[in-house]
C-alpha cells in the first residue's frame, strides 16, 4: 500500500494518506481530493509516513513551508515484508503473512527466503516456520524444498 503526506488547504496541517484513495478527510473537517494535491512525500512504509508528517508538522510550526521529498528510497522486498509480519502479535499469524507475502513476491519460496525474513524479524527460525505452517496446512510443498501458501 502506498502512503503520502499532503498539506490541508483549510487548516495548513500535514496529514498522512493512502495514495490509492480519491479524497480524504482532514481533522479540522475539510475533505480533500488527493488528485488536486500535491504530495510532498510518498512511502510504502506507515513508520516511515508518521516520521515524514511529523517533521512536516514542526517544519510548518516553526514558520518554514516544508521540504518536498519526492520519494522514499527503494526498499528491499524482504525488509517490507519483514516489517508487515513484525507488526503481527499472533506467532501463527505472523508466520502465516510471512508466507503470504514470499508467494506475492515470488510465486514459490524455499528455506533460504524464509531465513532472511526471519532473520530481519528475528523470532522463529526458519526450519520451524515451514514446520509449524505445514502443520496447520497453510503451505504446501510444490515440489522439494519449494513452498506456496495456500
């Protein structure tokens, strides 16, 4: 999903947004058309988007027109992926994004996948995520050593 900061043309704040939507609703009430606005940053990551709308918001609160910065630098797919299981509390769960997400951004994934996902999330070891993601019938074996979630 794609974040972006924008100003509101009523209230002159920063405000985070899905990029993806049409309009958007600011606190002070005003809604706004995000194909009228111009985007002073762009994200995949929600961390990254608070950061970027809070310097904003001092920027503006201290008088200066905020800098635009075009985009966040490229990130590593598994890094992004890494970011979306860590968000997740439910160890079965959390594997289960993990597998989602190396079939999108691979169609199949092997043990070394896993491992550097694992290893940037840092809580199971890779032998027992395909373990425990078997056993709940989440992943299947497409052929030996290769894995698809189901």
């Amino acid at each position: 999903m794609k974040y972006a900061v924008i100003i509101c043309p009523k209230c002159g704040k920063a405000k985070g947004v899905e990029a993806e939507r049409k309009t958007s609703t600011c606190q002070c009430g005003r809604e706004i058309t995000l194909s009228r606005t111009k985007y002073l940053f762009e994200t995949n990551s929600p961390s990254e988007l608070a950061r970027a709308v809070a310097e904003a918001n001092e920027q503006l609160g201290e008088g200066s027109k905020p800098k635009v910065r075009r985009r966040s630098s490229p990130k590593d797919p598994y890094a992004a992926a890494a970011e979306r299981a860590r968000a997740v509390k439910d160890p079965l769960e959390r594997m289960r994004v993990i597998a989602i997400e190396l079939t999108s951004m691979h169609g199949e994934f092997g043990p070394e996948d896993v491992r550097r996902i694992t290893a940037l999330v840092g809580r199971e070891s890779p032998e027992d995520v395909i373990a425990r993601l078997q056993e709940h019938g989440l992943i299947y074996e497409t052929s030996k050593g290769t894995y698809k979630s189901v």
